[in-house]
C-alpha cells in the first residue's frame, strides 16, 4: 500500500508529462501547422501551393471532428452541450465540403460584359494562346505555322505588316474579310499584312508575343493597337478577368517577369473557372478582388504602374527595330472617350496617360480618336451597337484606311 502523503501534498503523475505533449501537440501544433499550411500555399505557387492548400484544407476539416470525438470520450460533452457541439462542427464541415465540391465542378468560363474567347486555351508564358479551330488539324494546319488569333499563316518570301494587339485590332464579331488587317491587305499587295491579334491581351503580352513571332517573320512594319478602354489597367494586374497574366515589375533601370511561368493548374483559373464563381462574374470587379485575394495575385499601383508601360513601350520600340522594323503605336479610344462630362471620361478613362507616355517616348503614332473626329459622322457608327470598344466594319475600313496613310508617309 502506498505511503500517504501530508496534507496539501500530491503525488506527482507518472503521466503527466506525457499527457501535457499530447495535450500540447493537439492544442497548439495542429492547429499551427493548418495555418502554416494555408498561409504557405497562399505565398507560394504552383504545385507547392497545391500541395499545402490541400494538407490545410484535410487539416480544416478533419480537426475539428477529431477534436469533438475526444470530448466525448472524455465525457466533457453531455447534454445540451454536446449536441450544440455537434451541430457547430457538422454544420463547418458541411460548407467547407459543399465550397470544395463547387470549386471543384467546371462552371461555364464566361463572365457578362465581357465577349467569349475564341479558340483560346491556357499558355504558360503567355497567360492564354490561340489554339487550332475545329477541322483544322484535319486540314494539316500546324498552329506553329501560324500568327494570332486568326491563325493567318506567314508568306515566307514576302515582307509583312504585322498588326497586334487584343479583340478590337481581332475584329471581334466580324468575319475576316472585314478586319482592319484584311482590308489593308488588299489595299497594299506589295505586302502581307498579317492579323496577329489575340482576344484579351495587354501591353505585356504584346511584348511576349513579338519576342515569341518576330524571329519567323519578315516585318517591314509593326503596328502595336493599344486599347485605351483597359490595356493600361490590364498591364498592372497579374490576375485580369479570370487568367492568370504575366506581369512585368520594375528591376533596375528594365524589366523583369514577376513570375516566370504559369502552371497550367494555377489558383487564378482554377477558381475563376469554377461553378462557385459563376455567379460571381456578375460583378467583374468583386471577382477579381476575391480571386486575387484568394490566390495572391498582385496589382501594380502609381508610380509603378506607369512607369512599368513606359519601359514597356520602349523595350517594343527596341525589339521591333532589331528586326529592322518600323514600328507604329496605334492607340484606340474607347467610344466614351469621345465624351467630357460622363463617368467613364472623369474617372476611369485612361487616354490621357497612355498618350503622355507615347508622345514623352517621340513614338510614331496613329491617333484613331482624330480619324473618326474627321469624319463628321456619328460616332456610334463606328462601333458595334451596345459596345463601347469594339469597332464595327465600318470603324475597322476607316482605321485601315488610316494606317494606309501613316505606314506610306514612313515609307517616305
């Protein structure tokens, strides 16, 4: 029989160190090591933030299930108590499996006020790229063998005119033939004036994109149509619309990429391609701030994001001219820029800082806005009915027409 110990004394516990592990690994690293986890997954990128986000989210929801198995086994949950417990920690484990299951499932990826890309797929540079159309694989088309959205192919021994830029130089909702690019086709023969547009892209993929297509080509000219209504805003963000973009920052007196590389299951598309965030791309701009939040994605703010698009522009500038090219900066105006008092024109409109930078870099430009001014006509004929920024056949003839007359007075 053990030896009674004096009053107030207490025997110590042969467990007890063992129980205050166990007490501390289950208290305090678990629930540590989950929010390491997420936080983890959230700094990082690619198939590391992958990995972690899922050991988080196993930890989220298996933590509190086993937690509550052990209060009951310890009795400390009876009655009332212990039913309230179970229906808190059901109830958390039931969202998080429902939110799992709709980010999980493919919603349809198209977001209102915004077109529907056409034949365009993820690219881990680019952010997205044109991909072959139906039938054309059949047809022995090789996209290699082919520039931009429309996949025009290259004319080897003829000198081109290459034009670039998003949906609006594209021709979005018109047919080829009705295409800037194809109506100054026909107006220059001597030449091959090439449609290299992509539906999406800002002034950082124009630039990835020439690096990626001037090596095959013949450029005499380069037209670069930057789109007032958002390439500026586009050029800071490294999550625009539901794509993952790349996104150049500030490194030293140039640029660099602030991610090298874009894993095809990467946060931004996989969630915005979702069933969850179906309903939420009726507001473009709470989805982007969610996604972005969710995922980490990063926006520039002024004076970086200006000075970013300007060192963009040059490094074109430079890039066009090492293939002993003529370059040509197009800027398009969106059809509310033509306004002074409106919203769009006090707050939002970008214009006037793209056109600062154009004229401190002394580039050849073509001002659209001033073509469609000269005409005297309604502005809305120029553009599709219900939009703002893409052009109409009639806009498209009138821009070609206009880059007929600057591409031969830098002929002169």
């Amino acid at each position: 029989m053990p030896e009674a110990l004096p009053t107030g004394v207490h025997r110590p516990d042969p467990h007890g160190g063992r129980r205050m592990n166990r007490h501390t690994f289950r208290n305090v690293f678990l629930p540590l090591l989950i929010a390491v986890c997420l936080i983890f997954s959230h700094q990082t990128f690619g198939i590391v933030s992958v990995v972690t986000f899922f050991f988080g989210l196993f930890g989220l929801l298996g933590y509190p299930v086993a937690m509550l198995v052990l209060q009951f086994r310890a009795g400390r949950l009876a009655g009332f108590r212990g039913k309230f417990a179970v229906l808190a920690v059901s109830s958390w484990v039931s969202l998080l499996l429902v939110l799992s299951v709709l980010v999980g499932l493919r919603g349809e990826f198209h977001r209102p006020h915004s077109h529907r890309d056409e034949n365009i797929s993820f690219h881990p540079e680019m952010g997205h790229a044109p991909i072959l159309r139906p039938g054309d694989a059949q047809r022995g088309v090789l996209l290699e063998d082919t520039i931009g959205q429309r996949r025009e192919k290259v004319a080897g021994r003829r000198e081109q005119v290459l034009l670039i830029g998003d949906s609006v130089v594209y021709g979005w909702r018109l047919e080829d033939d009705q295409t800037a690019a194809a109506i100054l086709d026909e107006l220059m023969p001597s030449l091959q004036v090439i449609n290299g547009a992509v539906s999406g892209y800002s002034i950082s993929q124009y630039y990835l994109y020439l690096k990626r297509n001037l090596a095959r080509m013949k450029p005499r000219f380069v037209v670069v149509g930057i789109f007032a209504g958002n390439d500026y805003e586009s050029t800071a963000m490294s999550n625009w619309s539901g794509h993952s973009t790349p996104l150049f920052v500030p490194d030293g007196d140039g640029l660099k990429l602030w991610r090298e590389h874009t894993p095809r299951f990467n946060c931004v598309d996989f969630l915005s391609g979702s069933l969850l965030f179906r309903p939420l791309w009726s507001d473009l701009k709470f989805a982007e701030r969610l996604g972005g939040m969710i995922c980490n994605a990063r926006t520039l703010e002024e004076p970086e994001h200006g000075e970013v698009v300007r060192r963009l522009l040059a490094e074109i500038d430079k890039l066009v001219r090492s293939h002993d090219a003529e370059l040509v900066y197009l800027l398009l105006p969106d059809r509310w820029d033509f306004t002074s008092d409106t919203w769009y024109a006090l707050e939002k409109t970008r214009y006037p800082h793209l056109a600062r930078l154009l004229a401190e870099g002394e580039y050849e430009v073509h001002w659209f806005l001033d073509d469609i001014k000269g005409t005297g006509e309604p502005v809305e004929s120029f553009y599709l009915p219900k939009d703002s920024a893409h052009l109409s056949a009639k806009g498209h003839r009138l821009l070609a027409e206009g880059l007929l007359r600057r591409i031969r007075g830098c002929q002169r």
